[in-house]
C-alpha cells in the first residue's frame, strides 16, 4: 500500500475516525480513573493517536485514558502537538504520526516488528524519534515455552523472510540462552514455505515468527496441516493460531501492552532517553490441548502456567 | 343372476365362516394390500432411486474429494492427493474415474478404477475452495495487530480448483437389486410372520368367542351349570358375563321345575302305588271270590256226594229190595203196580245220582287232582264231545304241567271249560282245536291257552258281553293275564289267554 493510498483512505475515514475518537474520549473520561504515579499524573503533553474506532481501539484507548488521564486522545492526523510524547496505536496512527513531524518522540504499539520496520523505513529522515512495544509475542519468550513443552532442548525451525531477518540475531541469542539448537531458514522471492517446512521436518518444534510473505491466512491451513502430518509442532504467533491448530503460544493483552508502555513513558519521562524498540514484556501463555495430545506432547503447569505479568519479578 | 353368483360367493367367502376366520382375514387383508404396495412401489421406485442414489453419491463424493485436495493442491503435495483418490477409487466401486484440476483448468490428478466398469452413472463436479483462517499474520498495516483474542478478521475463500468425479451405473444397479431382493427377502420374512401373529391374534380373540358358544352349546343340551371364567374386558367380557347370568337364571328355573316335576311325579307315583295297591286288592278279592266259590262249589259237591248220591243210592237199593221181593211174591196186580213204581224209582234214582255226579264233577272237578290240568281238560273234552251233536275236539298240550297246580290250574280249567261251554252253545262248529302250553323259556314263563274254533262267530260291536266272558276276563285279570278275542261273523273264534307262570301266581 502506498503512502499516497493510505492518505485517501484516511481522507475518507477522517469524519468517521473523529467521531469514533469523541466517544472514545467521553468513555474513557467516565471511567473511575485507578490509583497512577507521580510522573504520569503530572505528565499533560502526552497524545493518544488513534486511526480507527474499531472495539479493539477503543479498549486500549479505555486503558490508555486510564493510565493517562491527563494524555490527549487525538486523531492521528491532528495529533500535532508540537513537543508532546505520542503514542500511535496501530499501524495507520503510526505512519500519519510519522508522517507529521514533530518534535515528540513517537511509542508505536499494537505493531508489529515488520509493519513498524517498514514505516519507519519509509518515514524518511526527518521523523520524529520513534520506538516500539511489538504487536507480536517475544520470539526468547517463545523458545522458552518450546523448552517448557518439550521439557528438554529440541531441535527447533525458525522461517525468517525479508521483514523479519532482522530477528536472527535476537533469536540466536535466546536460542543460545535456552541451549535450544535453532535451525534458521530463510524465505526468498519464489521459495514454498511447503518445500522449506519438507527440509526442516525433522525439527520437533517450528517456531513461527509473524512475516506475511511467510505465513499468511492463506497458507496457514496448509502449514498446520504440513507440520501435523509431520508429527511437528507449531508455536506462534497469536492465540487466534493457536485456536487454529497451533500447539501454543505466548501473548499479550492489551493492559500488559499497555502495563510496560507506562513503564517506558515513565521511564522516559526520568531520564529522558527513548529505548530501542521492544518485544512485548509481560506475556502469558495458551496451549492448544488438543493437539498437544495428538502429539503425544504431556503438558505440564508449569507450560499452562508460564507468564510474566506487570509487578511480578 | 349376477346378484346370485355374488350372494353365493359373499356365502361362501364371509357369510359361513368362523369368526376366526373373519378375524385373520380382517388383520390379513390389510397386510396384504400394504405388503403389495410395498412391492409395486418397490419396482416402480427401483430406476428413479438408483438415479438419486447416484447423483447424492457423485456429489457427496466431488464435495469429499474436493475438501481433500484443498492441502494437496495448496501444498503441491499431489502425490498425497492421488493416494487419497485412488484409495477412494479402490475402496468405492461406484467409482468409475476421479480428475482434479487446478484453478487454470490444468489437470493435477487423474485416477480411473482398474476394474472393468461402465461410465454410464453420470459426472458430478465440486470446486475446491482454499480457505483462508481467520487469523492475523501480522503483516497488514491497516489496522492494529493484537495477539491476545482480538480478532477481527473473516474467514475467506478461494477457488483454487475443480473435482470432476464419473460414476459407473453398475453398483447403483447392482445395489438396486439387493434393495430388491432384500426388501423382497423382508417381505417374505415378515408377511408370513404376520399372518401367523394374526391367525395368533384372531385365535386369541375367537378363544372368548368359542368358550361363549360351547357354553351355549352346554345350555342348548340342558347343561345350565355352566360358570365361565370371565377374566376378559369389553364387549366379551360383558357376553360372557350375560351367559353366565343367563345359565344360572336357567338352571334356578330347571331346579324349580325339576322340583315341580318330582313333587308332581311322587303324587304320581303315590297315585299309581295306590292303583296298584288297589289293583293286587282287587285282584286279591277276585282269587278270594274264586276261591271261595270254589271252596262253596267243593262244599256243594261234598254235600251232594255225601248226603244226596248216598241218599238216591239208599233210595235205589231200597226200590230194588222192592222189586226182590215183587219177583218173589206171586204176580198180582198190585205186585205189578209195585214192581213199576219201584222201577221206575230206581230209573229216577239212577238219572238222579247220574246227574249228581255230573253236578259234582262240574262243581268239584276231583280229576284234576288226580288227572293233572292237562288230563282234567282232556276228561272235560270227551265228555263235551260225548254229547249228543257236539263238534270235534282237539287236544293239543306241551309243556312241564307238573308247575300248574291249584288256584292257577282251577282257573284254566274253569276258563278252558267256559270256552268250551260257549262254543257248544254257541258256536254251531265243526272242529273245536283247544291248545294247553306251558312256556318255560327264560323270562318267558306263562301257561298259554288257546280255544279256536269253526263255527259262525260273532261281531264282538254288536254283542253284548255275557256273564260268562266277564267272568273270564276277571279271572284272567285276577292272575294279571291278557286276553285277546279275536272273531268275527263267520269268521269262527279264536280265544287266546296268556296267563303268567310265577311263583307268586302260581301260589
């Protein structure tokens, strides 16, 4: 989609976006507002960019006006408050935002790694600092599940395309740290994902790591299917995939989204320093029971138990 | 003469039979109209149902193969596919060919059944949808992403390619014809079945019907004590309830007749005892009277004997003294007178005392003491027949006479000499046959009498019994004989008596 086609859609979605944030904003001001921090109280140029009016918007916008009472909820196209702190919550918000320079710094949330990267590289130079809180679960968090699964290091498949080859040395990392042999393998211009998963079918796990060109609804039924037949298991990326035939994956709701990007503004508001763009903190976990049976995979508590949430050390 | 032929086979078919009979037909008929309809509806529904058989098997099978070959023509994996398919083709023997091709046309699997099968069952065709899951991949940036249970994204579709299944007609025929004969093997099966649960049925349902009627029966032979056991509901419960009611009111009303009856038969009886009694007294009164003219008429005779012969026998030895001493003294005149009177004493005498005697045998017959019954009436028929003008007799006797003595052989005597007496006043006959039998056989044990003679008879209407036969009747009456008189005018008389031979009677 190009930057000019998203103008005109959000030409035609302004009216619509402004009234969606209106009542999102009367809301979220009727709601009791919960016990906050100094810095978050005191904190007033702080801007809440949101693009759609959709259930899921309006809910981290609840939250958001919650933990930000005094933040501004603006359409993301006239959020220019020149030295405000932004937060675009989702894609469309994020490029508007960027595409608006200002002097703020930006904290995308609810996107993920390669839309964010992809924005962000099309900003040009004169963004505005820009960090993140990912859409997508923290791919260590995700091995560290494989290993609880598994009870033991397996032999682990990891398919990065373009977007997401900036994962692997992350990956490598978390792989070395959990002594999980990590098998990478990259997805070119006219690769099959069925041909790639053929060649790694002697891995136990696949981690899957959210990359369109990779994985897709489309071919979604058919990689389930592959790794099934395979005896292989799929850990990844959404709970609406684990739903689908997955075996398990760690999320985020949206108060844990939220929960860390308070920490961020917080912390960024004491020392003044924006931090490199981040996987989702707190997390917890969901296991498709069904086919870890099929599997002959016995899950333990500790598996169904595994989470991180905002206050537990 | 329709109307004839239908009554008479209405008759024979309905109107004569049994109820059971009826009540078969009833649960039969009806089975057997359904069990018909079964069958016509069964061959007439055989080809569509073969065609629908067929077109809900193609499609079923396109929309089955269809949803198998989403994977393998997503995925490439076609060798996956056509080991599907041909296992499909391998196992289905309907199957005659299965193709798929891809969303271009292109065809990717083709599997055709070794066998040698017809492709006469027609084509059914299915598309193969790719079906894309509802899940975000992250990669859209239109809207925020979220990877908790948010989700706001549809299921959608894409034809990716096409199923083309051909179908042989011989296993739809081929199950048709099972069909056939199973359902014909059913009805079989459960026809007789039924028609034996139904003659089950109306036996069940004529039992109440049958106790009913031989109870009936039972009533109609005079057998009123007749208790059903009544443990049916219904209409047959309620006839069997009224049959009981019905024979206990009979048999109360028997018991009050044969109640009548008795009462009725012992005044009968009684009645009767009473005749009889009065009858034996009579009888008893008749043998007495006999007896004691009997006892008077021996009396007579004593008398007569004794006092009368001995006085006319003085008389006559007297008058020949006369006529000794007559013939020893001079004739004279008045010796001649002497010697006639006391002749013609003698002569008077002698006719006197001939006529005691016979005034004696008649009143006392002695013969029969000494001669037996048999030689008595042989006695009594050469003095009849001594007689000046008397007919001819003929004396037949057989039989033991020894058993025939006193009151029972006086009375023969006196009937056999009342006969005789009559047919020598009366009859003017030639021949005079008088049979004495004695019959000792068993429980035939009478004397028989018969007198049967050729004289002019008489017309028994027009004459008046006389003293004589009443007499007769009354002694054969007082020994409970019979009598029969059979005559006629100029047709003789034939008298037959039959006088029974018993101790009581011989006593």
């Amino acid at each position: 989609m190009s930057p000019s086609t998203i103008v005109h859609l959000e030409s035609r979605r302004r009216w619509v976006a402004r009234a969606g944030v209106l009542l999102v904003a009367i809301g979220a001001a009727a709601a009791h507002p919960a016990p906050l921090s100094a810095a978050t109280r005191e904190r007033r140029d702080l801007v809440i960019a949101v693009a759609d009016s959709g259930d899921s918007t309006r809910k981290v916008v609840s939250d958001l006006r919650r933990r930000f009472p005094r933040a501004v909820v603006s359409d993301a196209k006239t959020a220019a408050v020149r030295k405000a702190m932004v937060i675009a919550v989702g894609p469309v918000a994020l490029r508007a935002v960027m595409a608006d320079v200002g002097e703020g710094p930006v904290v995308s949330v609810f996107t993920s790694s390669q839309v964010y990267h992809s924005i962000i590289d099309t900003a040009g130079e004169r963004r505005p600092a820009a960090t993140a809180i990912y859409a997508e679960p923290s791919p260590a968090a995700q091995l560290r599940l494989v290993s609880m699964l598994f009870k033991r290091p397996v032999r682990t498949a990891v398919v990065l395309g373009g977007r997401t080859a900036f994962l692997e040395p992350s990956l490598q990392r978390a792989a070395a740290a959990t002594k999980m042999p990590l098998v990478v393998e990259s997805y070119g211009a006219g690769d099959s994902i069925n041909g790639i998963l053929s060649r790694t079918s002697d891995a136990p796990a696949i981690l899957a790591i959210p990359d369109s060109l990779v994985y897709n609804s489309e071919n979604l039924r058919t990689v389930l299917l592959t790794t099934y037949r395979n005896g292989q298991a799929v850990v990844g990326f959404s709970a609406a995939l684990v739903r689908a035939g997955a075996l398990a994956t760690t999320y985020s709701e949206v108060e844990e989204i939220n929960a860390q990007l308070e920490e961020l503004v917080n912390e960024y508001d004491g020392n003044g320093r924006l931090p490199e763009p981040q996987f989702p903190k707190y997390f917890r976990t969901v296991i498709n029971e069904d086919v870890a049976r099929s599997l002959n995979l016995v899950v333990d508590d500790i598996a169904r138990n595994f989470a991180y949430r905002p206050g537990q050390r | 003469m329709i109307s004839a032929i239908r009554k008479r086979v209405w008759a024979w078919s309905w109107k004569d039979r049994s109820i059971s009979w009826r009540l078969s037909v009833i649960a039969i008929i009806p089975l057997m109209l359904m069990a018909l309809g079964e069958l016509v509806y069964l061959l007439n529904s055989s080809p569509y149902e073969a065609r629908q058989d067929l077109r809900e098997h193609g499609e079923i099978l396109a929309a089955a193969v269809a949803e198998n070959s989403e994977y393998g023509l997503t995925s490439g994996n076609l060798k996956d596919l056509e080991r599907v398919v041909r296992s499909l083709v391998v196992v289905d023997k309907w199957i005659y060919k299965i193709e798929v091709f891809d969303a271009n046309g292109i065809l990717k699997v083709a599997v055709r059944s070794k066998e040698a099968r017809q492709s006469n069952g027609g084509e059914f065709g299915a598309r193969v949808y790719r079906h894309a899951l509802p899940v975000d991949d992250f990669g859209r940036d239109d809207a925020p992403h979220f990877a908790g249970d948010q989700q706001e994204r549809a299921e959608t579709t894409e034809i990716i390619g096409t199923v083309r299944v051909v179908l042989s007609q011989q296993q739809a025929e081929a199950k048709q014809k099972r069909r056939i004969l199973s359902q014909l093997f059913l009805l079989a099966v459960v026809v007789p079945t039924s028609v034996w649960v139904a003659t089950l049925l109306g036996k069940a349902l004529h039992r109440p019907m049958d106790i009913a009627i031989r109870a009936l029966r039972d009533i109609r032979g005079g057998d009123y004590a007749v208790q059903l056991d009544v443990d049916d509901g219904g209409e047959m419960g309620e006839l069997l309830d009224a049959i009981n009611d019905m024979s206990g009111s009979l048999n109360e009303a028997k018991r009050n007749l044969e109640g009548k009856v008795q009462a009725r038969t012992r005044d009968l009886e009684a009645s009767r005892n009473q005749a009889l009694k009065a009858d034996a007294e009579k009888r008893r009164l008749i043998q007495k009277v006999d007896s004691a003219v009997e006892d008077e008429r021996k009396s007579i005779a004593i008398e007569i004997h004794d006092e009368l012969n001995a006085a006319l026998l003085g008389a006559r030895y007297s008058s020949r003294r006369i006529l000794d001493m007559v013939a020893a003294s001079p004739p004279t005149a008045e010796n001649a007178v002497i010697r006639e009177s006391a002749e013609s004493i003698i002569k008077v005498t002698s006719e006197l005392y001939t006529s005691a005697r016979k005034i004696v045998r008649r009143l006392r017959p002695e013969v029969l003491d000494m001669l037996g019954l048999e030689g008595a009436v042989e006695e009594m028929l050469q003095t009849y027949e001594a007689a000046p003008g008397a007919p001819a007799f003929t004396l037949k006797s057989t039989g033991d006479f020894g058993q025939v003595e006193g009151a029972l052989a006086i009375a023969a005597y006196r009937l056999i000499q009342e006969c005789v007496s009559n047919v020598v006043k009366h009859a003017k006959a030639a021949q005079v046959m008088v049979m004495v039998q004695v019959r000792d056989q068993g429980d035939d044990r009478a004397l028989r009498l018969a007198v049967v003679d050729d004289g002019v008879g008489f017309d028994p209407d027009k004459v008046q019994e006389g003293i004589g036969l009443i007499g007769m009747k009354e002694r054969v009456y007082a020994f409970a004989g019979t009598l029969e008189l059979k005559t006629g005018p100029g047709a003789g008389t034939h008298v037959e008596i039959l006088l029974p031979l018993t101790p009581s009677d011989a006593n």
